[in-house]
C-alpha cells in the first residue's frame, strides 16, 4: 500500500468514525465473545506491554518509529506472507482450491499453517459477482497464521461499523469501486471462526510460477479491501 492509499485509508476511516460508530453501540453490547481475547478492554498483557514501551520512549532507550516500523513489517510482510503462499496454491491447483473453500483449517496446514487465532478457518471465494470482506465486528479478531498481526486499521471503530453499515461505500474509499451486479458479502470474525478472502487471479498471469504468483497477493486484498493486481506484488510497500 502506498503511502499515499495508508494517508487516505486513515483519513477516511478517522474521518467516518464518529459518525458510524454510535450506530453499532446497541449491536456490540449484545456480541457474544467469552474469550479473553475479544474484549473491548485491552488485556493485561497489552496493557503492560503498551506501558513498557512509554518509560522507553520517554528514556529514549526506544524509537517509536523504528517499533512502528518492525510491527508494520509483521502486519504487512511476514504474516501475510503465508496466506499469499495458500492463495497461489489455490490458484494454481484446483484440488487444493476446493479443499481450501471446503475445509480451509486443513487445507492451510497442508502448507504447515495453523495454531494459535486460526484454529477454525473458513475461506471465501471472490469472483466476478461476489466479492467478500472480512471484518470483526466486535475488535479485532483475525487469522493471525496466515495474515499475521492486524493492522490498526483493521481494529478502528470506523472500519469495524462502516464495513457492515456501507461496505460498498467504504470499498470505495479505500479505491476498490465495484460494479453494481456484484454483490458484497461481509464476514464477520469471531473468538471461534477466521476468514481468508480467496481474490480472483488477476490476467495476464498464466505464465507466472506459484512463487511469482504469491509475490503479487497482498494482505489487502486477502482481507477484501483490495483486489490483486499484477503491479500489487511490486508495490506492496
Ligand atoms: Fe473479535
């Protein structure tokens, strides 16, 4: 994602935020989520991780930069990396394809995928008419083994409500207009069940080997924001 699309996806999310969220205040209170993990509240953990990381920042022992940067590198590269790996496997060998839409938890740890926030995985298929975008509704539950950490954007108010309320507009915001006879299904993530977007291969890529393939499939685009492009691979920065 360029600089440019991140300015504009913070810009619009931030911007739509307020309006939007009260909207699902009535519907979040009545979200069933036991675990832990899936609360509004931070856990303990993140709580004395987050004030760790000010007493260093404050001693200038830590560069928040460089700590955004290592946490973006593990949003955008190395988690996603493995999810790109089950797509162009997906797009290349149609066997995995329909074991993957069929049993996506078994499928991904045929790739040696799996664990911890991935443990019942569903993967849903986009084509010409049906694209799929997947949020949590409640905070932000996400397929941790193939797509890594979740971005901040992910977690926002804004994204959480605007996703359900107007996906399509919000699709649109973020630059990915489509067309009116395609219909936008939303997922909803919970403590129990992940998704991973299957995008369509894009054209032009016969020729490309699965490595070459999965070099092009973006984290974006395995969440619903985003279709893969040819030149998606190269300007995944
Ligand atoms: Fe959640």
């Amino acid at each position: 994602m360029s600089t440019t699309r991140r300015d504009l996806l913070a810009t619009a999310l931030t911007a739509a935020g307020a309006a939007a969220a009260p909207r699902l205040a009535g519907a979040e209170e009545s979200h069933d989520h036991p675990e832990p993990e899936h609360q509004a509240v931070p856990s303990d953990p993140a709580l004395r991780t987050r004030a760790l990381e000010s007493v260093l920042v404050a001693r200038g022992l830590v560069d928040r930069a460089a700590l955004d940067a290592l946490v973006d590198a593990y949003e955008r590269e190395i988690g996603p990396r493995n999810g790109a790996r089950v797509i162009a496997r997906a797009w290349v060998d149609e066997d995995y394809k329909r074991r993957l839409l069929s049993n996506a938890t078994a499928a991904i740890a045929e790739l040696g995928f799996g664990g911890e926030e991935g443990e019942q995985m569903v993967a849903v298929e986009n084509t010409p008419r049906v694209h799929n975008l997947v949020v949590c509704t409640l905070c932000s539950c996400y397929p941790w083994p193939v797509l890594g950490l979740p971005p901040l954007w992910y977690k926002s108010a804004a994204y959480r409500s605007r996703s359900v309320i107007d996906p399509r507009g919000l699709l649109k915001e973020l630059g990915l207009e489509l067309a009116p006879e395609v219909d936008v299904r939303v997922w909803d993530s919970t403590a129990e069940v992940r998704y991973l977007v299957l995008p369509e291969r894009p054209a032009g890529t016969a020729k490309l080997s699965e490595a070459e393939l999965a070099a092009l499939v973006t984290r974006d685009a395995m969440v619903g924001i985003a279709r893969v492009t040819v030149a998606s691979g190269g300007a995944r920065a």
